[in-house]
C-alpha cells in the first residue's frame, strides 16, 4: 500500500492490490469547498478513483449530443427534468444521451467520473451543449429565469 498527498485536492490516494482509491471523507464533496474543516470534522472513506480512460469516454459521452443528463430511474429530480425537457419544452428525445446510471453496470464508475470532471456527486448531472448546468434545481432555475429556452435552441440548432 502506498499513501500520497494529493497536491491538488489537499486529499490522500492509496494503491492497494493494484487499485487506485481516494482516502476520501464521508461528505464527498469536501474536495472543493472545505477541504480542510471537512477532513477534521468527517469520517474518512475509501473512494475508488476512475480510470482516466471513464473520465474520457464520460467527455465523449457528454459531447456526443446537445444533451447530456445521468440520471437515476427513482430519483423524483431525475424525472422532474426529463419532464422539463422532453415534454414541458418538447425537445426530441434523440437529441439527448440520457443514461439511468442504477440500470448500468458501470454507473457508479460513470457516476465518479462526472465528480472527477465537474465537482457534482449527485444526480441528475446535466449538460447542455458541453455546458455543465448542474442538478435539476439549476435547470429549473434557468427555465423560471427565461434562460433555458434559448440555451435548448441554440444547442440543438
Ligand atoms: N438538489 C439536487 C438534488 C439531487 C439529489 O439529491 N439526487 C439524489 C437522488 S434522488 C442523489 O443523487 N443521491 C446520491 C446518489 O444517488 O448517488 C437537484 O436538484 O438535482
């Protein structure tokens, strides 16, 4: 077993019988926020950290379409912005990749890879255009604001 600091993220990485994980805390999204107060304060798990080749496919996944939600079939978020999208605002379905990541055998690998790209834990985690928008609240919050439309348009333009 090896320990490093993570320069970066003020973290700890681990190799242990050939995998890579993250010494990570129990509230996830320290990293970013309070790495330091969260690290005193948390529990520390072990995270498995995804290979760079997911984070890659991940990228392409996200930029194959205008599109782009990970989404979890019980999650009422989840189904409130695939409502939004695809029957509020009537976008066609084929313009977006939607992947229910607890239906697939590799979506919690998915699932890291999108908080290793863009810092969000949970879902739905939703791009438009290659544009990180966040969860379901940001996207209703971008639609209450009149925003929305347009972004949709001019990406599926
Ligand atoms: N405020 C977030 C809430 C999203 C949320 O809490 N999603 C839950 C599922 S319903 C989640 O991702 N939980 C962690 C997980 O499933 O890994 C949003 O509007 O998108």
């Amino acid at each position: 077993m090896l320990l490093y600091k993570d320069r970066r993220y003020v973290t700890w990485t681990v190799w242990a019988k050939g995998e890579r994980y993250c010494l990570d805390c129990c509230v996830g999204c320290s990293r970013y926020m309070f790495p330091v107060t969260a690290r005193l304060l948390a529990r520390p798990v072990f995270r498995r950290m995804v290979s760079q080749q997911t984070v890659t496919q991940v990228k392409e996944l996200i930029g194959e379409k205008p599109i782009f939600v990970a989404s979890k079939t019980y999650c009422p978020y989840c189904r409130a912005t695939l409502k939004t999208l695809f029957k509020e605002l009537e976008i066609p379905e084929s313009e977006a990749v939607v992947l229910q990541l607890d239906e697939m055998p590799d979506g919690p690998e998915i699932q890291e890879a999108l908080f290793d790209i863009n810092g969000q834990k949970t879902v739905p985690n939703i791009y438009i255009k290659g544009q990180h928008i966040g969860g379901n609240d940001d996207l209703q919050t971008l639609k209450k604001a009149g925003k929305l439309e347009g972004l949709l348009k001019e990406a599926i333009a």
